[in-house]
C-alpha cells in the first residue's frame, strides 16, 4: 500500500503536470488551478468532490499570495511540503470567504461525516473561463477543453485518489463521470438548483459507509 508521503508526492506530481500543461495555458487564463486534496485524505476512504472548472475569485481577495503557492508547484522534482501548503491555503480561502459551491451544496453533503481536510476538490477543466462581462463569470466549456482536462488530468487523479464515493457537481462533472465509465460509488448535485434536503441525503449516505470503515480511517488516518 502506497504510504501517506508517496502518495502526496504523487499528488503534487499530478499538480505539477496541470500547472505546466501546455493545453492548459494556452488558454491563457493565469495559471491552471490544481485539485487540491485535504492532508488528511486517506486514498480508497476519502470522498472527491469533481466540479466543472475553477471560479472567479471573491471581490476583494489578493491573489498573490495564492500565486506564489502555484508557482511552488511547478518546480521539479514535485515537492510534496509545496502540494500540501497549497491545499491547505485552498481549505482556508474556501471557508474563510467562503466559497458559494462550498457553502451550498457541498458543506452540508459532508457535515458531520467528513472534514474538508479529508475530502479532494477536483474540476473537470483546471483554467478559468472568463467573460470578461460584468455579472456573468464563465463561459461555457468548450468540448475540446472538456476532453483534454478528462482524459490529461481526471482520470488519473481519481485513479490515484480511489475515492470511497465521488460527488459531482453540475452536468460537466457528471457527463464527464459518466465518459469515465465510473464503476465506484457516486451522487450528484445539481450545481444551481439543488436542495438542501438533497445535500443531506448524500451526506447521510457518505456517513453510513464511512461508520463501516476502519477505525483509524474514521479518525483521518491512514490505515497500513
């Protein structure tokens, strides 16, 4: 079994390959956003989240400190302390400003059962899509967009992750779970629209398989 510092030198491995993916920048939205994957996920227990691609910032928020954290993860050989401080930072700017996606649906889909350090954040697409037009952030997806970022970059994530459960959120997320053939366990929430009685009967279910897990993974820690 891959130990806790293998498998997050694999992570950053996979981080790196998104923030040097040539595909990925030519899109020329800043630097590709990679998943981030909480510290204390346990690979095979943990839960992905999978969304469509990365959102604008909250008004008001300072970049640059979150820019100095991606260019960290382009040197090599990857360097898994430089994934982690990433990931962590994410979790913070998530819940400190927070996040809409994170607020609703996806807090009240793990509450109570999983911390956002134990889950993964993953996007079909890794670069933004601009408008450039006051209150409209993105643009639609381009198929071509869709299907590298599936193929280049989920896959093998979730391949290294082996999540317990995967939660899409959004049509993206799902069509692109079901190009994959996702065999594992999986829920989707529609990304506007969804109920908040929707959210808590994914957590529910998240919840009674994680009460079946081994103990050390209940408590976040890997089990050897």
């Amino acid at each position: 079994m891959m130990g806790t510092d293998s498998f997050f030198l694999a992570v950053a491995r996979d981080a790196r390959a998104v923030v040097t993916c040539e595909r990925c920048l030519s899109a020329k939205a800043g630097l590709p956003h990679p998943a981030w994957v909480g510290p204390r996920y346990v690979p095979g227990h943990g839960v992905a989240i999978v969304l469509q691609n990365p959102g604008a910032e909250p008004e008001g928020y300072d970049e640059r400190a979150l820019q100095k954290l991606l260019r960290r993860l382009e040197v090599s050989p990857p360097d898994a302390e430089a994934y982690r401080q990433y990931a962590t930072a994410r979790i913070k700017d998530m819940k400190e400003w927070p996040w809409p996606t994170w607020r609703h649906p996806v807090s009240k889909a793990i509450d109570g059962c999983f911390e956002a350090e134990e889950i993964a954040w993953l996007n079909v697409v890794y670069v933004r899509t601009p408008t450039g037009v006051r209150g409209r952030k993105d643009q639609p997806l381009t198929g071509e967009a869709i299907q590298h970022g599936l193929w280049a970059h989920l896959k093998p994530e979730l391949e290294l992750l082996r999540p317990t459960a995967v939660v899409t959120i959004g049509s993206p997320a799902r069509e692109a779970l079901d190009q994959l053939k996702w065999r594992g366990r999986r829920f989707h929430l529609k990304l506007r629209g969804a109920t908040s009685g929707e959210a808590y009967a994914v957590r529910d279910a998240l919840c009674g398989k994680r009460r079946d897990a081994p103990a050390a993974v209940r408590q976040g820690r890997p089990s050897e």
